[in-house]
C-alpha cells in the first residue's frame, strides 16, 4: 500500500539521512527502482511530474500501475507516489487519482498567494492523510537553452511556509535541475543553514540531485536535506546502456529486437543508479 512520505522523511531528518525521490517515466522506471528499494531495504519517493503523468496516460494509469507492482512484486518497504512540481490543479488531480503525496511548487506566484494556496492545500492533504512538498525560491535549469544559475530561497520566507505545516519543504540553494554547468557555484550552505535554523525538525528537500559531488550531498543531508530529487541521472544511465546495446548491434542478433530484451540494459543501469544514490544518501536498511 502507498504511503504518506511524512513518516519516512521525520525518521530521515532525526537519523540524518535522505530518502531519494526518483522519477518515472514509465513501467521499467517503476518496476527499476522498487525493486531496488526493496534488495536495499530503503524507503523511496516515485516521483511523477506532471508532464510524465500526461505522457503515462494520466495519473489514475500511474497509481493503478504502481498499486499493482507493490501487490504483484511483493514490495513491503514503504513506498510513497508523489506529484513532482504539481501545479494547484494537477494537486488536486493527483489527491483524487489516488497518490499519497504531492509537492505544490507555488515558487512562481507573489509569496502571498503562494502561502493561501499552500494554506488550503495543507488542510486537504491534511484530512487525506496525504505528504505535501511545498517550495520557497525557484530552482533554475534549462530552460529554452538558457542555464539559470539557481536562486537562493530567502530564510524568513521558508519559516513562513513551513509554519503553514507542510510536511517537507523544497528551497532553492543554487541547485539546478538537469546537468550541472562547468562554472556552477555549486551548493550555498551558508543558506541552507540558515533555512533549518529557522525551519528545526522540517524535513528540507534537495531538488537537481543529479550530478551534485558527493561531499556535497553529504553536508547537506549533515545540514537538514532529508529527501533528494534524483531524475536526469537514470536518464542518462538508461540511455548510455540502450546506446551500447544498440551500437553493440546487439538488437539485430536473435530477438535482441524484442523489447524485454531491447530495454533490459537500461533498465539494470536504472537499477544501478538508484542502488549508488541509495547507498550515498544513507537510507539503505531503513526501511
Ligand atoms: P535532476 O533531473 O537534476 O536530477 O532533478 C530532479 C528533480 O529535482 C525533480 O524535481
């Protein structure tokens, strides 16, 4: 059964690691990453963003899918299905559809109207026993070509959000989702510090995982993180291992065609990739 992340991510922050959100795009990504949370023993987030929630046929396709996976792969560590990035309506759709979890990324409207939406939307998630991820100070990346550097979210602006009673809170620190740039500044601390300062027990979220060092993953879980957005990176291990396979010309031997077997090599580089974040941030045997 789904669950609310609120529990895993409170466990998380008070041991000092993170649970990692990876994304889906699809049934090997679904069946790729539970599977490894249940040989690793870890919680996990299967996130959805709401362009993947349209090109998997919408969000009631994905909870019955994954809903069936937990049941048909036996899968008892604690799994929650959240909406990455949802705008208010895709929360609601997403509440309705049956996930167990939704991040509302208010980050673009004036704080105010960011703060009465999150508001409404803690009280609903509240009686639906559902997580909610709210988000202060926009995370950059690529956008038409551009490369955002990534915006430092404000301190006093994360407090009042978090003090609305959302359940995790995303909050820019230079991070940026997609490849990192060469000139990257890499993660404000300094900010980041200071947000759980003013946040204490709230679990802080660590959007753009992909490509971020690993001393730096670290200092951030040290420094509140308990949950981190993991999606580019599984990307680009399943396509590196497709590539090979095909370049391999391995698809024209036998039935190297047939899709169990065409896909099979990205799906263990998924596989793979996850089982190396899992490790890194610490949540392996905390299921
Ligand atoms: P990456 O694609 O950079 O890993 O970011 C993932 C993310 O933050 C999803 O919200």
């Amino acid at each position: 059964m789904l669950v609310s992340a609120k529990e895993m991510l409170t466990k998380a922050k008070a041991g000092k690691y993170a649970v990692g959100q990876f994304n889906i795009n699809n049934m090997e990504w679904a069946k790729a990453i539970l599977l490894t949370a249940q040989e690793m023993n870890s919680p996990v987030i299967l996130g959805v963003s709401e362009g993947a929630g349209k090109y998997m046929c919408g969000y009631k396709t994905i909870v019955g899918m994954v809903n069936g996976m937990l049941e048909e792969l036996n899968i008892t560590v604690p799994v929650a299905l959240h909406l990455d990035h949802g705008s208010y309506e895709a929360c609601y759709k997403c509440i309705d559809a049956g996930f167990s979890s939704v991040m509302f990324d208010g980050s673009h409207y004036p704080i105010d109207e960011n703060v009465a939406k999150t508001k409404e939307l803690v009280k609903v998630c509240a009686e639906k026993g559902l997580s909610l991820e709210a988000e202060v100070g926009a995370i950059g990346g690529e956008e038409d070509g551009v490369v955002g550097t990534g915006e430092c979210a404000d301190p006093d602006e994360c407090k009042m959000v978090a003090d609305l009673g959302v359940t995790m809170l995303a909050a820019g620190i230079g991070n940026i989702h997609g490849k990192y740039p060469e000139n990257w500044a890499g993660l404000s601390f300094e900010t980041l510090d200071a947000i759980q300062q003013q946040t204490g027990d709230m679990p802080l979220v660590l959007h753009g995982g992909t490509g971020i060092p690993s001393d730096m993953i670290q200092k951030a879980i040290s420094l509140g993180v308990a949950k981190i957005n993991v999606n580019t990176e599984c990307q680009l291990s399943f396509a590196a291992a497709t590539r090979q396979y095909v370049e391999a010309g391995k698809d024209l031997q036998g039935k190297g065609f047939d899709p169990r077997k065409l896909l099979a090599p990205g799906f263990e580089a998924i596989k793979a990739t996850v089982k190396e974040k899992m490790e890194l941030f610490g949540s392996v045997n905390k299921a």
